[in-house]
C-alpha cells in the first residue's frame, strides 16, 4: 500500500516539475515525503540502497508524471487554466496546517524566529510573481559546447529549486531562457541535449539537499518557518485572477475543493 502511494505522490511531483510556477518540493511537502527525499539524495550508495523502497516507486511516479502525463496536464492548463490553476492552490492550501505545526515550539507556542523567516520567504515569492518571466522562444535542437554549457547550468539551478518548497524548477528554466529547449528535448528523446541538463540535475540535486539537510539540523523551526512562506507564497503566483464564471465557477470550486481534501488527507496520516 505504502509503495502505491508513492508511486501516486511521484506522478503529482512529476506532473509539477513540468508546469512553471508549480513546485515540485511544495508537492513533496504537502504529500509529507520532503524530509526523507531530502535524507536519501546523497552521496551515501549504501544508504540509497537501504532505502530504495521509498525512492523507487517515487522515481518511477515521477518519471512516469514528467512523460505520460504532461501532455495531460499541458491541455489542462491550456484549455481550464482557470480550475487546474484551483486545484493546485487547493492542494496547496491543504498542506497549510501541517506545515504550521513544524513550526510550533514543544511547548504549542509558535517560533517567532520561523514566523520571521517565513515572513521573508512569502515577501521573495511575491518579488517572484512580480518578476515572472515570459516563456523564452528560443529552441536549441543542435548540441555545441555554448548549448552544453546552457543546459547544465540550467539543469543545475533548475534542481536546486525543485529541492526549495515554493520555487519551481520550471520557472528557472523560463528565467535562463532553456524552458522550451529541455521540454522539446524530452518529448522527442533527444539524449545529446539530455546528457548535460541530466548531469545538471544530479550535481543541482546533490548540493541543494545537502544545504537543506544542514539547516533542517541546524534551526530546524526556522528553516520550516521558511517553507511556510515559501509555500503559501504559492498560491499568489499560480492565483489565476478569480473563480470564472458558469461552468468554470462550478469547476473552480470543486477543484480547490478537491485538491486541498487530498493533500489534507494526505499530509495528515503521516503525521507530525
């Protein structure tokens, strides 16, 4: 049953690295995996190996998210920008007051040094849906040392910020100018402009959980204060402007509904 779940929370968190200004790591908060996707991305090949029955039905959900159902998700978005924009705030939302917890002192007070951070947090995501991008035209179909060079430093910030709740690796890829080039890359299979976003990625995955790691060891409250903020941050960038109207109304509200019943339900049995 536990691997079942996996395998479905991998599908969301592929599913949110391809769509800009969703965050995988928000997904992996608010599904209550972040911690232990933080502790098994290491160095460490004996502890990979002693916990692959939580990394590999994940990584088969996300591989399987990232190629089955972007193209899903992309109509989605294309054609009910509107709920689909819902759905995600939902699950967002429903996250909230686990998240919330971690951030309690021992006694049920709150830490006032997470609040500050997460208040900081929350004021970098608003800078972020100010600053937003416009998706880049370029494409690069052909592999040169400058287009190598591009595509692993992309890859490389694009994974930090997967790793960072509320950052989404996407978005970076927009910010670098690589978005479109990478996501070509993946739906045609072209492996000469994968190699080095793929190098990217693992050098990108290994330095940010190792950052993540120290400061969840070190200010542990503040740093989950700071992912309260950086979470909630969420919603403005991905708020699509209202509810609609008709039909879209209805879809609306039964989605943010929806989304947030489901990571509520999900976030919750793990516990705290």
């Amino acid at each position: 049953m536990e691997s079942i779940k996996l395998l479905g929370v991998g599908l969301i968190l592929g599913i949110a690295n391809v769509i800009p200004g969703v965050s995988g790591g928000t997904i992996a908060v608010v599904f209550n995996v972040y911690d232990r996707l933080i502790a098994v991305i290491t160095p460490n090949i004996k502890k990979i190996i002693e916990a692959r029955k939580f990394w590999l039905p994940l990584g088969i959900g996300v591989g399987g998210g990232i190629l089955l159902f972007s193209k899903i998700i992309t109509f989605l978005f294309s054609n009910y920008p509107i709920p689909t924009n819902w759905f995600f705030i939902g699950i967002i939302l429903g996250s909230m007051p686990m998240l919330y917890r971690r951030v309690q002192n021992s006694n049920g007070g709150t830490s006032l040094s997470g609040i500050v951070c997460g208040i900081f947090a929350l004021a970098v995501m608003v800078a972020m849906s100010v600053l937003k991008p416009q998706e880049e035209t370029a494409l690069y179909t052909d592999l040169t040392p400058l287009v190598c060079g591009l595509l692993f430093t992309a890859g490389a910030l694009a994974a930090i910020a997967m790793i960072i709740p509320g950052i989404s690796g996407s978005f970076l890829l927009l910010a670098t100018g690589m978005y479109r080039t990478i996501i070509q890359a993946v739906s045609d299979l072209r492996i000469a402009l994968l190699m080095p976003t793929a190098l990217g990625i693992a050098t990108g995955l290994l330095a940010g959980a190792a950052l993540v790691r120290f400061l969840m060891a070190k200010v542990p409250k503040q740093t989950y204060g700071a992912i309260l903020g950086l979470v909630g941050g969420s919603v403005i960038i991905l708020f699509p402007g209202g509810l609609g109207t008709g039909f879209t109304l209805i879809a609306s509200i039964l989605s943010v509904f929806a989304g947030g019943a489901l990571s509520f339900i999900a976030s919750e049995r793990r516990g705290t």
